[in-house]
C-alpha cells in the first residue's frame, strides 16, 4: 500500500476530514488533498508530525504492509468514544514537539 493510501485510511479510521488534518499540520487543505491523491508526497518533518498524530510509525506509514496487518494500540477503543473536540485536541498534542508537550502540561498544572 502506497502512502496515500495509508493516509486517507488513517485519517478516515480517525473520522477526521481533509481539513482537519491540514489546520493540524498548518498547511493547505489542497496540500493535504495532493498526499492523499499520491499527487505530491509529505515531507519528512510532516510524516514524522503524521506518525505522532496517528500513534504509529514511520515505518507503518512508509512500507508496502497493510494497515490492517498493524496490531491495534490499546488505547484506540478509549479515542474513538471521544467527541470530536477532545481527539482533535488530542491530535494537536501529538504533534507538538516533546518539549512544547512538557510546557503545556506545565502550564496546565498551574
């Protein structure tokens, strides 16, 4: 399976839209659109962003396997009861880098 396959897949299991992902990744929609279509493909700062957000790896997202071949993380059942918000914000944590990770939930100790 090519990595645009696999990108619509993980964001389609996730039920995001196209642009949801994109306002993650601060890019255009249509930028979004074109790795899906297998148009143009991501960069590695953003599959490595990708990776984080899906909880998987860059390897599950660039070899030829399967998805469904992947072992389900344990968590998956406990995001997919979430509203929409809540895995949203979720998505948005994993993509920040470690230590912006560390300063929000600093700050939101405080």
């Amino acid at each position: 399976m090519i990595i645009s396959k696999k990108l619509r897949e993980l964001r389609e299991a996730h039920d995001l839209t196209q642009k949801q992902i994109a306002r993650i990744l601060k890019i255009d929609r249509s930028t979004y659109s074109y790795y899906e279509l297998g148009k143009s493909y991501p960069p590695i700062p953003t599959l490595i962003t990708l990776a984080r957000m899906f909880n998987t790896t860059m390897d599950c997202l660039l070899s030829h396997g399967q998805l469904s071949n992947i072992p389900v993380h344990p968590d998956t059942e406990m995001f997919l009861v979430l509203s929409k918000p809540e895995q949203l914000l979720i998505m948005h944590y994993r993509s920040l880098p470690q230590g912006d990770r560390q300063m929000l939930l600093d700050n939101l100790r405080e």
